[in-house]
C-alpha cells in the first residue's frame, strides 16, 4: 500500500521554496540566526560596486590600513596621562597590538630621533663603547614574545562596575626584536667584578634602574615591536627588555648602561617600587612578576543567558612557564582545570578556556594560575597575611572574581584593600 503522502509538509516546502524565490529577486536571502529564527539578509555587496568610478578613496587600497569603523578599541587613560591601561577583554589571543600596549611614564614621552640617539656602555668594563641605533641593527638579531606588566598593576579603589582593563590592564604582550645583551657585553668586555649595571632613560624623569647580574642573560636592547620601530610611548627608538621582571626595569629610550659592583639606589628604587611588609620590614628589588590571571569574558559588561558559556582569560608568570589554570564556577569551593591554548611560551600571556553550564542561578566565578615553580596564584587574605596590607600597591596578583547574577548582568566582585 503507498504510503498517505504529508501534505502539510508538502505545503511547508512549497511555501518556502517561493519565500526564498521572491527574496532573491527582491535581493535578499532566507538564512537562520544561531537561535534558529528566519531572517532576511540582504545580498547587496558594498565592497564590489557596480561604478568603480563611483568608489571613493577609502574603499581602495591604501599605504595604511585602519581598523573598520564598527570597531572601537582604547587604552583607558590614568592619572593625569602619566599611565593607560590595555582592554584585556576585548581582545584575541595574545599579543597586544602595538597601539594598544598599556603606558607607564614618570615625565611624558620624549621626541627623540633615532639617527642621533646613542647607547653608552660604560663602567666597569674593559672597552667603553657608544652604540648608534644603526650599530645595534647590525648584530644578530633576536625576537621574543612576552609580556611586560607594571609592578603597580591592580586597581584598588573599584566597584562592581569594573573591566579587566582597570583591574589589571598595565600588563601586555608583544613581539619584541632587538640584540641580546649579552652579545654587547662580550664587545666592551665585563670585568669579574661587575655584578650590576644602571640602565638610564632619556626621559624627562631620567628613569634610572639598578639590574641585578642574575638577570642579564635574557636581557635583550629591543628596536622593534610587532613588527615594526617601538612605539614612542613604548621606548623609542630602543629600550631594555627584562623578560618576566617588573615593567620599570625594563627602562625605556635607553640612553646609559653602567656597570658596577653594587646597586645605585636610586630614586626610582627607594622612594618608589620598595614595599614596606610586615614588622617595620621592607622588600627591595623584588623584580620577578607573580603568577596572575584574569577572566576577560564574561566579565563587566557583558549580559550573558542560561546554558553553556566559554569562560576566557590569560594567564602569565616572570617565573617561567604557566603549567595551568584553575577555574571556579562556586566562589573559590571546587576548581576545576581549564585548557590551556597553545602556544605556551615561558613569562608569556597564555590563554585558557572552560566550558561551563550556567543555570541561571547567582554565583561568583574565580581563576588562578600555576606556574612551573609550583606557585599558586594567592588570595587577596592570602597576600595580606603573608606580607601585610602595606606591600599592596606593589606585586599584587590576588585571585580576580565576577559575580554572575540571576539576571544575566556579570559584575565585578569587589574586594577590599583596607
């Protein structure tokens, strides 16, 4: 017996199959959205006019490309202009574009020319040299990824309404190319004494850093970031690059490089970056970076539904390699392991994901990294107990929290500093 056929299902057919007729003469199509809802879309092409004669400049090929005008992205100025923060949430992966790399300057941003800028090398050395930018271009070159975070790098003073570009967005990530250090020392020849050197800037502030011979071995002069010349704000036309260290040591628009047998205590090493601790104690030249994370998604202000949402965030550590990420879905009861995004490259920002199915109900969701030392990422009564609430503007990577409320709004969890 043939079977009855569907005539409802045959009317259906019909009917679509004329919807999408008539949309394409009208010129549009049918298509679905991720929900599964119809919609029309329309199929005129802006980008392939039928006048060429018609295209303005913009639409044609130009010596600089820009950003599409539905795209906004900016650092987020502080404190008078001396410092802006990076929009960690609103970015990919892990390198930082190289406008958008965090700022941190004690005297504004010098003008300088790179074809009359000089690096000295001097003290206690055999050969005292003086290096044009041109001079270093011609040793071998090397290029390194990793980050550089301000050693001030947390935002006391927040409230619920708080990105992750104001919590901790004095940190980023480039590609930076330059000549290892250490091929200029074997040219002016360290004498065995020499266990530290000053690097000075050419800023208003003359920005001076005593560095620790321990460190020397990946302290590269960097010229390029990204690609291109380092950006004036970032060190142009060269700087020191200390790779995991605090980012004021890696002192921009390098000029001088002194070695000695102990360290110069300047001003930018005694009146600041120096944390008083606990018992009257202080804690100097405590350069390595912490292990830190941050959630960037969903975070403040995104709006989010029931069901499955992909918790995102960085990870990073001057200590070495990040060996995992730790989510929390309940307020820091249960942590589970998240993935970790290839590549994962040493005193790098790593990426890490978590699928995680949301039921509606208000919590409060948490990260904290691990590193190949062992280090856990500390919380903030962790942090206050072992070095007390006075070493906080420094060195501060205390475990970052988001309240996910019952009516989608994600907010930050606030803590206080005392």
């Amino acid at each position: 017996m043939k079977k009855k056929e569907n005539t409802s299902s045959k009317l259906n057919i019909t009917r679509r199959s004329a919807l999408v007729g008539m949309a394409g003469a009208a010129g549009t199509i049918i298509a679905k959205s991720a929900s599964g809802k119809e919609i029309q879309v329309s199929s005129n092409r802006p980008y392939a006019p039928e006048d060429p004669s018609k295209v303005t400049a913009s639409q044609w090929a130009t010596k600089v490309g820009k950003r599409s005008i539905f795209e906004k992205y900016e650092r987020d100025v502080r404190y008078t202009g001396t410092s802006s923060r990076t929009p960690l949430h609103q970015l990919h992966g892990t390198i930082t574009p190289s406008d958008l790399h965090f700022e941190r300057h004690h005297a504004g941003v010098p003008i300088i020319d790179a074809e009359k800028h000089k690096l000295i090398i001097h003290g206690l050395v055999d050969r005292p040299m003086t290096f044009s930018v041109n001079d270093l271009k011609r040793f071998p070159a090397v290029s390194r990824i990793c980050f550089i975070e301000c050693s001030g790098n947390l935002a006391r003073e927040a409230d619920e309404y708080t990105t992750p570009q104001n919590i901790c967005g004095m940190t980023s990530q480039s590609e930076w190319t330059g000549v290892m250090l250490s091929t200029l020392l074997k040219e002016v020849g360290i004498k065995p004494s020499a266990t530290w050197f000053l690097a000075e800037g050419s800023d208003a502030a003359v920005l001076t850093r005593s560095i620790p011979k321990d460190i020397w071995d990946e302290s590269m002069i960097v010229y390029a970031q990204n690609g291109e010349a380092v950006r004036p704000e970032n060190g142009y036309p060269i700087r020191l690059l200390n790779p995991g260290y605090e980012g004021n040591s890696s002192v921009k628009w390098l000029r001088r490089i002194e070695f000695s047998d102990q360290p110069f205590m300047t001003r930018e090493e005694t009146s600041k970056y120096t944390e008083t601790i606990k018992n009257g104690k202080a804690r100097q030249f405590s350069l390595s970076m912490d292990a830190r994370s941050i959630i960037t998604y969903p975070t403040y202000p995104n709006t989010i539904e029931k069901g499955w949402i992909e918790i995102q965030g960085i990870a990073w550590s001057g200590r070495g390699l990040i060996t995992g990420t730790e989510v929390s879905t309940d307020n820091g009861k249960t942590w589970e392991a998240a993935k970790l995004q290839e590549p994962i490259l040493p005193k790098a920002h790593t990426r890490f994901r978590h699928l995680f199915n949301w039921n509606g109900k208000e919590t409060v969701i948490l990260s904290r990294a691990i590193d190949e030392s062992g280090y856990i990422q500390p919380t903030r009564e962790t942090l206050i107990k072992v070095r007390g609430a006075g070493s906080i503007p420094y060195h501060s990577n205390p475990i970052t929290g988001w309240r996910l409320r019952a009516d989608g709004d994600v907010l930050y969890r606030v803590q206080e500093w005392g």
